[in-house]
C-alpha cells in the first residue's frame, strides 16, 4: 500500500473508466422526459415518455434506477425498487414534475442524500427517505398546478406525508472486493413506532440493444436464477455475472421489453414485459413473470415487515468470481472499504476543526462522484430512427439539433443533476471540475478534453451546450477551467504541471475561440453578443431569440467573458511555452486579442457609444436599433460584474522564461499607447514587481467592487446576488413599439416564463458566478496586496484588503449551510424537518441556487454540479496548506 493510501494508489493506476472505475453509479435517475427518448411529432420531449409510462417503456439511449450502478457501458445495470404495501407502482424511480405540471419547472418531488463516494467507487453510500403512506402522487401534480408562478413550489414536505416520522430510511452501499467483485448492502430502518411491512427489490437488468434492429445487436444477453442462491448473469461483451443474494424470499424474472400493448395497444414482442414484475408485487399478477426463471430483467424479493425502531439489512454481492462463501468475509469488506474512504478524505480535509463542515464538503464530494453519468446519444441515429422501429416524422431531420448529426457521445460524464440536468451542460461541466480535480485529477482532465473532441465539437468550432439544444450558447469558461484543473493537479503532483494536458486542451480551445471571434462579433469590433450565456432571464429580452425592436445586442457578458477567454489562453501559452518556445507566439496572439476587445469594451463608435456607463459607473448592454439609434439597457446585473473576471497577473519569474513574448508585448504597449492607457497597468508593476493585465483598473474597479459590495444593492447576507436589490424599488423597464418589457428584483423563483421558469437570474445567488468572483478578487489582491485596501461592505466605513473581503464574500457562501444565531439553517427556509429534525439535518443537500435575501435554496436541490464549489471555498478557508 502507498503512504498516500488505498484509494490513492488505486487512482495511480490512471485507469480511465476501467479497473477499479469499470463499475460505478453510471445511471442516471430520469430517463424518461428526455430529449434523447422523444420520438415524438412535435418534440414535445416531456410527454414523449412520461413517469407513468416509463415502468413499461423499454429506453433507447440509457437506464435510470434508484441508488443504481452499472458497467462503463451501462450493458448490465443494478439498481434497488422498494414497496411499502400501500403505493399503486412500486418505486422503481424518483418521481418529480414536468415542467408544464409545476409552478416554476420541472422538480423532483423526493428526499434522498448522496452521503459518500471514493472516487473509485470502492466505497460509496446514498440514503432515500420513503414514506410508509401512500406516495401522494397525484396530490403533488393537483396542487402544483394550482399554484402560480407568484407562489412558491409545493415540495413533499408540505404535503405532510413525514409529520408522524411514518417512513423508512433506506440505506444504499457498496463497497468493492475487487475490480469486478461488488458487495451490495441495503439497510431499511423503521422511524415509526409501528411495525411496518417493505418489499425490497435489488434489481440487475441489460439496457436493451436487441429490439433496434441492428445486427451487431442480434445477440440477446441473458439472467438465469439458481434456486434462490444466486443469479447468473451472460452478456457477450461485458462477461459471466453472478449476483448472490442472502436469504432471498424468491427471484423474479421478465424482459426489459417495452408493454406495447398496454402503451400502444399492439402486440408485445414478449409476454414478460419490462412492468412484469411490478404487476406481479403490486397487482398480484403471476403470469406477469417467467415461471422458468429466465429474463433480461430480474429483481430478488425481500417482503419483511420492519419492527417499529428497528431496523433490517440485506446482502447481495455481485461477481465474476466463483466464492465458496459469498458473505463470508462480507463485513470484513466493507469495514476496511469505509476505513479507506475516511483514510483519504483525512488527507483532504486536514486543518478542517468543524465536524459540521467537514461532513458538509464531504457530502459535496458524495454528490460529484454520484453524479457520474453514462451518457449516449448518436444524433444521426436519432434522427433517421431504427431499422426495427416506426420511421421518425420526416420533420425530425430539419428539427431540434439538426446541425449536429456528427455528435455521437458514448461517455461517463459528470452530470448538473441526475433527474433535473441528467446531461451535460458545458458550461456546468467546466465548473464541476474544479472539485473533482481534486478527488481525482485525471477524471476531471478527462471531462474537460472529451467534450472538445471531434465527435462532440462541431466542425466550426462551437462547443455544444446541451441537449434540448446544441446550438446554444454557454459563457466560454472552459479554457479558464483547463488552467485551474491544471493548477490543483501540479500542486497535487508536488508542482510538477502535466503541460501535455494543456496542450491537447489548447489546441481544440484554438478552434472554439476562433469560432465565437468569426460568429458572435456582429460588427467586428470586438464587441461580442452570444445569446443568453448561460444565465436565462437575466436580460430585458430573451437573449437568445430574434430581438421584438429588431437589431442586435452587443453585451457586456459577452465581451467580458472573451477578454477573460483572451486572458485564460494567453496564461496557457505562457505555460506551454516554458516547455516549447515557439507558444510565445501564441501568447503575443493572445494578448493582442485581449488588448482589442479591453480597448473596444471602454470606447467603441465613438466617445457616445460606450459600454460602461460615466453617469452609473456600471456596464451595460447595448442595443442597436434598426434605424442606426443605440442605447444602453441599464440593468444592475451580473452582466456588468462579468469584466471583473478579465484579469490575469504574471510575474517577473515567467517573463524572464519568455523573452520573445516579453520583448513583443512592449512592443505592442510602446506602439499603441491608446491601448496600454486605456486598459493596462503594465508599467505600473504591483506587489513584488507582478503585472497586471485586466479590464477593471484604478477607478472602474473601485466602481464595480462598489457595487459589489453595496448590501443595498448585490451583496447579500450569503454571497453576490445576480442582480442589484436597486431594481425592487426602481423596476427597470423598457417601452417599444410593440409593448413593454420590464425587470424586477426577484430574489426567489422567476415569476415569468422566459426560460420555462425553471431558474432565475433576476435576484438568486448563483454559486459559479459567485466562484469566478472570488477567483478574480484572489489575483487582484495578488496583485494590489494587503496595502491596498476597499471598503467592505460599501458605506460601513469598515476598511480591509481585497483578500480579506473576499474571504467575508467566502463566508456568507458558507453561511447557506451552517446553523445561524437563531440555529436555523438559511438554505432549508421554513421547513422546521430539515431544519431541527437530526434525522434530517445532518444531512445536506445542494440547491441550484438560492434567495438573495434569505438565502434558501431554491431549483434543482442535489446540483452539487456546481454547489460543490463550496468544497472548495471551505478548502480556502480552512484547510491546512502544506
């Protein structure tokens, strides 16, 4: 074993998805309402497949269960379905809303925790609170949909169902034998004082690949039940398969085949469907399973009734081995898998005193690693459909991702959120990489290279956005997460950088950057727009559609995040180049690029048309009217903190190592002194002779960080909120011929429609945003250091350094999840459960994001994608450095 370690030494095999990865939580938890399984007419994705349907609906592109696993292929899956004798289906999965079904977008209407993970997955651990009740289905759906957008959501809280503690929690594990030696345990404890009875279904299937019609698919793999021992498992690909079960009351077998009658009303192509052994626990139904314990789906039964505070484990183990005793050293397994596991986290959460915060991060890192997701998607076959299967509507082809038949993604990628976001997002995925950088570095390299790959890329250049539409645009922070990851690597790997990681990533970022310099500069002066970026209802309009005035917008977002792009890049070169001189040409390449768009972002048209704002000291959009006519839309948003973010240090150090770049750039600023005065502090060096490059300089950065600062305006009592409180008593609004649009400060949900209502830029505290806020105040005070000082918060009369304030930014993040003097915890709001309940509130989850006045969590409440980021903020604050 390595000093390091179990789990570590097991990662310094630098196996990639295989060895000890080859097996890990690759499901995804909603399949159904996907746009990857809608065949319909109209793209109406949501009701293509819906949740009531999806029990008998056999999935094209992946599988879904609850606390599941499967292969780095997902051909064999494994996953756990409960019955607690009162519910109509049994829980196979998490139910929650489609987006026309609730007030404010699709929501998962469960309790469940990811508690732990190695990032091996030799160890890991969910838990699921299920009602002992019937599961109040149809009351969530009735009274969502009386609610409007002006009230909050209607959570499975509010409906009562866990006042009388009348639920199970449902403990999910599992820890590694070996590579391909999984111990499956499943711990059901009665929180009620009355007996209760459950039926626990663990469930082992194949995702179908032999109803397409493919012939490479002709081969159907197979499970054969011995006795009630064990299940045998046969799959040409993946191998032989047994999946022992301790005490099993029996096993049940059926196909993963779709119920054509039951959907469709045309006749199946087997007579054990993929609902069999639902209709069969539920319905009572015996000729729903094979009688000849044969199947492609299979499910060992467990009915016990639970004693009132007591408790029940189950144990399975699922192998490729032959074992005399299958449980025989079963516990031994599992206590040292969970010695390994605090072993490593040990070593990452040294100097952590706070018991609190350290499960906090911990959870975190739970979430990123059980957020892993197989995800398939070939948009060619998609689109002209299967050779067994009813021919798309010929309207596909001219359809929803049409400029996008070369993607073909085949890949465990990290996932938003596995039932809200269960796809990539590019922008979420650049973020979510930064804390998995730091459980495993060449997983996180992995996630940023894979989707610039030419079967992802497009030929142009675009990196696609997500599913429900490729050809959106996200922030361009992909290059700003390669050096990050590159940084948190080398001092992981004891300052030695892996420079051939980025130089592969630069490369394909060359041809990205090119694409948004050729396609969002509309007037070529380096003024970029973009589209929504990211941030959805954050402006007047819809960013992303045509504009109702007509003309075209020219945004501060936009061009912020390429002179941060500009920047990110040329640090990069600069790397490269210490290795290989010839990339001081690109570094020149790029700080000419910077120096352009800088210039054109403080006086572009003339001395009137000018993105920041004398009279508000603020940037802004600008909209250019049909008619020649331009005008500023002074909104107090994030769009105009997004130029903090441009901003890069370098040291005398590294440019003495560059003497072409160095020589090039003084060039440059001696031969354009109208650039190097409007943008650039090069001759003014900092603390220790450091140069700074950045948009915000002197003034305007005192003015932002102003702002900023200012509690009456973004900073709230948890972080920096997305736009100015300004607007709840001075609405922005903006008349036109065809009406009037207007902006409000709303701290909570949206109250429109823009978007689909599912998130909200108008107020909310965003956590990446946050981050990029923080990591720019970090080189600023690099830069500036502990004399410079700002007022924090604005008019306290209160003076600190930047790096103090932003380490007083970094708590109020923090004090989302931590108890506050009235003991109540801001991100759980008014539920008293989760607040004061301790079967409940030593648990944490991760909301998408949160209200900017009382910080409770708001959206997607398990988007550890990118609120993880507070492991990273609790490691700044707290952490031992060595």
């Amino acid at each position: 074993m390595s000093e390091k370690g179990a789990e570590r030494t097991r990662l310094q095999l630098r196996n990639d998805n295989k060895g000890w990865k080859k097996w890990g939580p690759y499901l995804t938890e909603r399949q159904w309402g996907t746009v990857r399984e809608d065949y319909s007419k109209n793209g109406d994705a949501w009701n293509s497949i819906t949740h009531d349907m999806a029990r008998s609906k056999a999935y094209r592109w992946g599988e879904e269960g609850i606390g599941g696993i499967s292969d780095n292929k997902q051909h064999i899956c494994f996953a756990f379905a409960f019955w607690n004798h009162n519910d109509h289906i049994l829980k196979e999965r998490f139910f929650g809303l489609t987006g026309s079904e609730s007030n404010h977008g699709e929501d998962v209407k469960e309790i469940y925790y990811y508690q732990d993970s190695t990032p091996t997955h030799s160890y890991q651990k969910m838990l699921y609170k299920y009602p002992q009740a019937a599961f109040p289905y149809s009351k969530l759906v009735e009274e969502s949909k009386k609610r409007s957008r002006l009230e909050p959501e209607y959570e499975l809280l509010d409906t009562g169902i866990f006042d009388n503690e009348a639920y199970f929690d449902i403990s999910m594990e599992y820890a590694k034998a070996d590579e391909q030696d999984l111990l499956i345990k499943v711990t059901v404890e009665n929180h009620s004082e009355i007996d209760a009875p459950i039926t626990v279904l663990p469930t082992v299937w194949f995702r179908n690949t032999w109803c397409w019609g493919y012939e490479n698919y002709k081969h159907k793999p197979s499970l054969t039940g011995i006795g009630t021992s064990h299940i045998e498992i046969n799959h040409q690909v993946v191998g032989r398969f047994k999946l022992y079960a301790e005490e099993a009351d029996a096993f049940l077998f059926c196909e993963n085949e779709t119920n054509f009658e039951k959907l469709y009303n045309s006749p199946n192509l087997s007579h054990y469907t993929k609902d069999g052994i639902n209709d069969y626990i539920v319905d009572n139904k015996i000729e729903a399973v094979n009688p000849n314990h044969i199947g492609t789906k299979a499910s060992v039964k467990y009915s016990q009734t639970i004693p009132g505070k007591g408790k029940k484990v189950f144990k399975l183990r699922f192998t490729n081995q032959t074992p005399e005793n299958a449980f025989a050293d079963f516990d031994a397994i599992f206590e040292q898998r969970q010695i390994e596991a605090d072993e490593f986290y040990a070593s990452l959460q040294k100097g952590i005193e706070d018991e609190n915060l350290k499960s906090i991060q911990r959870q975190s890192y739970a979430g990123m690693l059980w957020t892993k997701q197989w995800y398939y998607f070939n948009v060619f076959e998609w689109t002209k459909g299967d050779p067994a299967m009813p021919k798309p509507d010929p309207e596909r082809k001219k359809g929803r991702n049409n400029a996008w038949k070369h993607l073909y993604a085949a890949n465990i990628l990290s996932m938003p959120d596995k039932w809200e976001y269960p796809w990539f997002a590019a922008w979420d995925l650049a973020f979510h990489t930064l804390p998995l950088a730091r459980l495993d570095p060449d997983f996180a390299k992995r996630q940023l290279s894979v989707i610039l790959r030419e079967y992802y890329m497009h030929p142009n250049g675009q990196i696609p956005a997500y599913e429900w539409s490729f050809s959106d645009v996200n922030p361009p922070v992909h290059a700003w997460a390669t050096w990050k990851v590159y940084e948190i690597d080398k001092e992981m790997n004891g300052g030695v950088g892996d420079t051939v990681f980025l130089e592969r990533i630069f490369h394909k970022l060359l041809l990205n950057f090119t694409w948004w310099v050729n396609l969002k500069d509309e007037g070529g002066n380096n003024i970029f727009g973009g589209g929504f970026l990211g941030m959805d209802n954050i402006g007047v309009f819809d960013r992303s559609a045509d504009l109702p005035t007509g003309g075209h917008l020219e945004q501060a977002d936009g061009t912020g995040w390429m002179a941060m792009y500009s920047l990110n890049m040329l640090r990069i070169a600069c790397e490269i180049a210490i290795k290989n001189p010839v990339y001081q040409d690109m570094a020149s390449k790029f700080f000419e690029h910077y120096l352009h768009i800088a210039g054109a972002m403080q006086a572009i048209g003339g001395d009137k048309l000018n993105l920041w704002d004398e009279d508000d000291q603020f940037y802004y959009d600008m909209l250019h009217k049909p008619n020649g006519d331009a005008e500023l839309l002074k909104v107090r948003s994030m769009v105009g903190l997004i130029p903090l973010f441009a901003v890069e240090v370098l040291t005398p150090e590294l440019l003495e190592q560059l003497p072409d770049f160095k020589r090039r750039v003084e060039w440059v600023l001696n031969n354009r002194p109208d650039l190097a005065s409007l943008v650039s502090s090069w001759d003014n060096p900092g603390s220790g002779e450091t140069r700074l490059l950045a948009i915000l300089r002197g003034h305007r950065m005192k003015m932002i960080m102003k702002r900023m600062f200012d509690e009456t305006e973004f900073l709230s009592d948890y972080g920096i909120r997305s736009l100015s409180k300004y607007h709840k008593e001075h609405p922005y609004q903006f008349n036109y011929d065809g009406g009037t649009v207007r902006v409000d400060y709303t701290p909570a949900e949206a109250t429109g429609d823009m978007f689909g209502g599912n998130s909200n830029w108008r107020g909310p505290i965003w956590f990446p945003m946050n981050y990029l806020i923080l990591d720019s105040l970090e080189k600023f005070s690099s830069y500036y250091g502990p004399d410079y000082e700002v007022e924090y918060p604005t008019n306290s009369g209160k003076m600190m350094n930047i790096k103090e304030a932003a380490e007083e930014v970094s708590k109020r993040l923090l004090a989302l999840f931590v108890p506050d003097s009235n003991q109540k915890i801001p991100m759980y709001g008014e539920y008293d459960t989760f607040q004061k309940n301790p079967n409940f509130n030593q648990n944490h989850l991760f909301f998408e994001y949160f209200d900017g006045d009382t910080g409770k969590g708001l959206g997607a409440n398990h988007q550890t994608g990118w609120t993880g980021l507070i492991s990273e903020i609790i490691r700044h604050l707290y952490v031992t450095k060595e």
